[in-house]
C-alpha cells in the first residue's frame, strides 16, 4: 500500500471512487487535504477538497445517495459546488475549471476545464498536488508543479507567473504569508518581489476576508513572522497604518526611542507562547498604536508618549470599524486592556491596597488577561531586567489575589443599592443617591469601610447626614 493510499483510508474516498464510476467522471481529492497529510500535520478540523471533472454538484448527490444515512446536500449554485458532512467532516465538490479574471474584481469568470486546468488555477504548488480516486489509478499523486519538492525544501510558490496569480486574486498575497507564517515556510523571492509588486491590488479584497488572514496570521506559533512579511512587502501599510506608523527610531539631542514596531511584534510573540485567546493577541498588536500620534521630546524628559494608552483605546475602534471587525463586546474587551496596559507597570514600582483595589475594579474580569499582556510586554534582553520586571509582576499578582480574596472587588456590585437609598431616606431618583452611591465605591476602594452591606449601611447613614438627608 503506498504512502498515498494510506491518505485515502476512510471509507468517504470509496464512496465517492463509486460514485465517480456511476457517472462516468473523473475525481479528485486536492488541496490542504493532501498537502497537510504529506505534511504529516494535523490542522484541527479537517475539510475535505474534491474536484469533478464535470458537475460537482452532481457528484456530491451522487455521494449522498450512496451513503448509509444519506446526508443533506448543500448546493451553491452560484459557484457550482456543492457540500455535505460525513463523520465531521465537511467535503466540498467543484467541477474543475478554468478562470480568468477582470482587473477590478476577484470575482472569476468561471468555466468548465480538466484537472489542469483546476491545477492551473491553485494559488500555491503545494496546494494544487492531487489524489486520483479514479479506479484506474487509484491513489495517485498528480503533482505538475512539483508541489512535494516545494513541501521538503518549505517553499510558498505559485503554479504559474505570481504576478498573474496575485493580480488576479490579491487575496492569494495575504494566503501566501499566513501559509509561511503557520507552516515556517520561506516565500519563493521572485514570489515575495510580485507581492511587493502588487501589493495595492489588496485594496479590492473585501475588509472580512483579509481579517481572516489576519486573524490566522495571529493565531500561529510566531505571528511576528507573518507581520514583518506584511510590512516588507507594503501590504501592512494598506491593512494596518496604525501598525507601520510605529516603525523607525528617532534621536534628538542624543537621546533615542526604541522601535515601537519591532517591540510589539515581539510582545505579540511573547504573549503568544501563554494564551491562545485571539482577542488578547490583538490587544498585545495595537497596545502601542497611540504611541505614533503622542510621541512628543521633551528636553528634560527626553522621549514621552503621554496618554498613549487612552489615544490607543480610542483608536480600536475606529481601527475595528474600518475592518468591519465586531463592533461588540470582543472590541471593548480589546479597548479596555489598550486602555489599562501601562497601570500594572506603575503598580510595580508601589504596590498598595488602594491601587490594586481600583486596578481589579477597572479591570474586573479582564485582571489576569491584562496581567499576562503586561508580562509579554517585558521585551528587555538584560536577564538580570527581565528576571526584576517578572519578579515585580509576581509581586502585583500576589497582592491581587490577597486583596480579591479578602474584599471582592473583581465584578464589583454596590453592597448599598439605589434601591436601599430610596427606600431608607424616601426619595426619588435624584442625584444625592449617585453621590452616596460613588462615596460607598470610594471608601472600599480606598480601604476606609470593607465590601460589606454592614458597614456600607453604617457610611451611607453617615453621608446623608453631611448631605442633610434624614431616614424615613
């Protein structure tokens, strides 16, 4: 048995040779299906690629009528595919084809074609490799563009000239560097220049499918990989300006910044090796966006960024809108650590009561994801720093657990509510009960009464009274 059949061991790759037999056409598996499995890596879930040398679509009912539980076909007809799902796993049907495309549109115009054709349209090599499910030859590799030469040596190349194939999709520039970045791969150089090249086609590409990209770009081992692709070739100045405006040093009398851009994608490659939460890999991305635009010199403090934080936080949004990211409570979760990610620093430096109270208030159940972005972002390469900073921040995390354990404050609710105030003085909604309200937050905050109804009772009655209010 060769190595290519041992691909083809579940029985879904005998229903479709069967079902390819019925209607006298040729099919293939194609794609990350057979390029994962020469890979030996497993990608988590598993979708499977097959072209029809002919009607997908009328292979894939073909499929479903053979099969014992006889699935729901999903048909597209729009694109001529088809989908079912068979034990979990999703298996697309196309009928090959050849495309051409106008300038101003990655929208082909589609029409039917042999399996070279198919082959001929794929992005990379290593994605237009194939597996006969053909009687004939079954368990094949058909491989024009010698896809697995490219898997040994990890190169991304395209089929044909790269500058037809990312003008025609500029979608495939983004593909390409994700694939490099999750697979540590190295873009073929006359692939990486065409990228370059081209690089102003991405404006075509609609904001969700390059959030895709990004967002898988992100999720890899080393995402900084991915990102310094991005920039070199010109595309992260079209995605991502907030980012490139980052980069560079300056020096003025003799005093310089760091590279505020390099720090980042090293923060991102920190936090990257703790938590895979996509929305905290964001945060580690943008956490320095406002330093471009408050980057002032000052001839006594030399280099500042002042207000940074709240600039940045701001600029989420406007960054989330512009991506047609969710505007919901994934942006604000992103928003509010931008906002908070320099206040553990400073807390470092005096650990309090107080401000640890109100840092786990501002925080509430975002505490230990700020805590792990702010330990990312120790970039020093001084091991003697490095060991301080983490020691500093092992400081800040025990002194958070001691003070939640002894006053709740994570998710703080007002042991005193408006309703009790009303009640107890007879009043209206007015703003003497905001007053006492924010007074009952500030003593716990500030240690003066505990976070409990007892004692927020007794400084409430205390507080009317300065306000000349009287129990009912």
């Amino acid at each position: 048995m060769s190595i290519y059949k041992q691909a083809l061991a579940s029985e879904i790759f005998k229903y479709i040779s069967e079902a390819s037999s019925q209607l006298q056409s040729d099919s293939y598996v194609i794609g990350g299906f057979v390029r994962d499995f020469l890979l030996q890596r497993n990608s988590g879930a598993i979708d499977i690629d097959i072209v029809a040398v002919g009607s997908g679509i009328a292979l894939a009912e073909k499929v479903a009528s053979l099969l014992p539980n006889q699935p729901k076909v999903q048909v597209f007809k729009t694109y001529g595919t088809a989908m079912l799902r068979f034990q979990e796993v999703e298996i697309e049907f196309v009928g090959a084809r050849k495309e051409s495309y106008a300038r101003e549109s990655r929208n082909p115009i589609v029409e039917e074609g042999t399996l070279q054709d198919d082959q001929n349209r794929r992005d990379f090599t290593i994605n237009a490799m194939a597996l006969s499910l053909n009687s004939e030859n079954y368990g094949e590799l058909l491989d024009p563009f010698n896809g697995i030469e490219d898997l040994k040596k990890k190169i991304i190349r395209t089929p044909l000239d790269p500058d037809i194939t990312y003008s025609d999709d500029p979608l495939r520039m983004m593909r390409a560097i994700r694939f490099a970045t999750q697979l540590n791969f190295t873009i073929e150089q006359k692939s990486l220049k065409s990228i370059a090249k081209n690089a102003e086609r991405i404006d075509i590409i609609t904001r969700e499918r390059i959030v895709d990209e990004l967002n898988k770009i992100l999720l890899s081992d080393t995402p900084s990989v991915g990102f310094r692709l991005l920039e070199e070739t010109g595309l992260l100045k079209r995605i991502l300006p907030e980012l490139t405006a980052l980069k560079g040093v300056e020096e003025e009398k003799g005093q310089r910044h760091k590279d505020n851009f390099y720090h980042t994608l090293q923060v991102v490659d920190n936090i990257s090796e703790h938590t895979d939460n996509l929305w905290l890999r964001w945060t580690a991305l943008l956490h320095d966006i406002g330093k471009a635009p408050t980057k002032r010199f000052d001839k006594k403090l030399g280099w500042t960024f002042h207000g940074h934080e709240f600039k940045g936080s701001k600029m989420v949004y406007k960054l989330f809108k512009r991506l047609k990211m969710p505007l919901n409570e994934k942006m604000k979760y992103v928003q509010k650590l931008v906002l908070l990610s320099s206040r553990p620093v400073i807390l470092a430096e005096d650990v309090t009561d107080s401000a640890v109270r109100r840092l786990i208030f501002d925080a509430g159940e975002y505490i230990d994801d700020l805590m792990t972005h702010c330990e990312a972002d120790i970039t020093t390469k001084n091991p003697k720093k490095l060991n301080e900073y983490l020691n500093n921040f092992k400081m800040v995390r025990e002194k958070i657990a001691d003070v939640e354990a002894r006053d709740s404050i994570r998710n703080f609710q007002p042991p005193v509510t408006g309703e009790v105030i009303m009640k107890t003085f007879n009043l209206k909604p007015c703003r003497e009960i905001g007053q006492i309200k924010d007074a009952i937050k500030e003593a716990i905050l500030e240690g003066e009464i505990k976070n409990d109804y007892d004692e927020a009772y007794q400084f409430m009655l205390e507080k009317a009274k300065n306000l000349g209010l009287k129990k009912a």
